[in-house]
C-alpha cells in the first residue's frame, strides 16, 4: 500500500503546481517608524475585495484598518458582501471608518 501511495504522490505532484492565494505584503509593512503623512497628498484607497466572512478573516482587516488609521488618512471601498447575521462587519466597518467610505 505505501508503494502505491507513493507512486500515486509522485505522478500527482509531477502534473501539480502550488497557487498561492493572495499576497505577501510582509516586506510592504511599515507600520512602526516610517513615514506615513499623507498629508498634502490624495488619500489613498484601501479596497477589501472578498466577502465579509469569517473565512475571510474581517477582523484582522479591521484591526490592520486601526493600526492604519493612528498613522495615516486613507479612504475604503469594500465590495464583499457581509453574509452574516445582522450583517455585523458592514455595521462594525460603517460606524468607524463611515467618513472614510467611498463605497460599500
């Protein structure tokens, strides 16, 4: 069996590529003693593209979104759909950063 298996590893890895999903933003990330004024200059956007899901993760965006906002202005465009009950990100997303929404 583990002969069979392995040989079956092989031939499906052979004719196998990795996708990565997203981004890796690590080497973008300047949170902490860069310069981050905006001022003077257009806002710029920060667009969330997925729906507002748990799978998803909106909290650690939301949490991004607060370290963002104690160094720099920004405005949002969010196009996901908020699927939960009471649609709690879109309502979490409006009462704090609603002056800074351009579309929802």
């Amino acid at each position: 069996v583990a002969r069979h298996l392995e040989r079956c590893h092989m031939l499906i890895s052979s004719k196998s590529t990795v996708l990565h999903y997203g981004l890796d933003l690590e080497g973008l990330m300047c949170l902490d003693g860069c310069n981050m004024d905006t001022r003077g200059e257009e806002d710029p956007i920060i667009l969330w593209n997925a729906r507002l899901d748990e799978d998803k993760d909106p909290g650690t965006f939301l949490d991004l979104l607060h370290q963002i906002h104690r160094k720099a202005s920004f405005k949002l465009v969010i196009l996901g759909e908020d699927l939960t009950y009471g649609q709690k990100w879109y309502a979490r997303l409006q009462h704090e950063y609603g002056n800074r929404i351009l579309y929802m």
